[in-house]
C-alpha cells in the first residue's frame, strides 16, 4: 500500500492509501473516472502497520483498494455498505466530526 498524509494546518490532516499495483494508474465506471497518482497517495510503499496507525486517529481520510479498504473494515471505521465501486476498485471516504 501506498500511504501520504497532507497536513492542513487548522482544518485537519487527510490521510490517503490505496493498493500499490494501482498507484499512477486511472480507472473508469460509467461516467465516472478517476486518475490515482503518487502526488495524492504518496510514492513510498507503507506497511500494514504504518497504515494502521495513520488510520486510527485520523480524521478525514481516502481509501483506494481492495487492500486499503478491507484494512478500515477490519478496524471498524467503516461498513462495506459505505463503500463505492468505482469498476472493480472498492472507494471510500471516511470523515469525522
């Protein structure tokens, strides 16, 4: 997985991961298309525990990936329900208030 964190000083950090095989790559679904850089996501590998961390106390956060999703499913921060397919690619976007 890829993991970048953007600092936004007075307004919360967001935390963005997605699977490594689709960083730099776009993907499609009807009229939607989404292109998944290293600018966004990061361009060094994260471990699963690295991840983890950046998750638990973050407040607004993305997720691109099988991978990266079923992490925040494991760790209960969101329900497979919440999740968009965007193609074949599980999407979610978690913010906390």
């Amino acid at each position: 997985m890829f993991l970048k964190i953007h600092r936004s000083p007075g307004s919360g950090d967001v935390v963005a991961v997605c699977d490594r095989e689709l960083i730099n790559t776009t993907i499609s679904h009807e009229k939607i298309t989404v292109t998944i850089t290293d600018a966004f996501y990061g361009s060094s590998p994260a471990t699963e525990a690295d991840v983890r961390a950046a998750l638990k106390n973050a407040g607004n956060i993305n997720l691109m990936g099988e991978r990266s999703v079923n992490l925040a499913l494991d760790m209960g921060l969101v329900e497979r329900s919440n999740c968009i397919m965007i193609g074949k690619i599980p999407h979610v976007q978690i913010y906390r208030l």
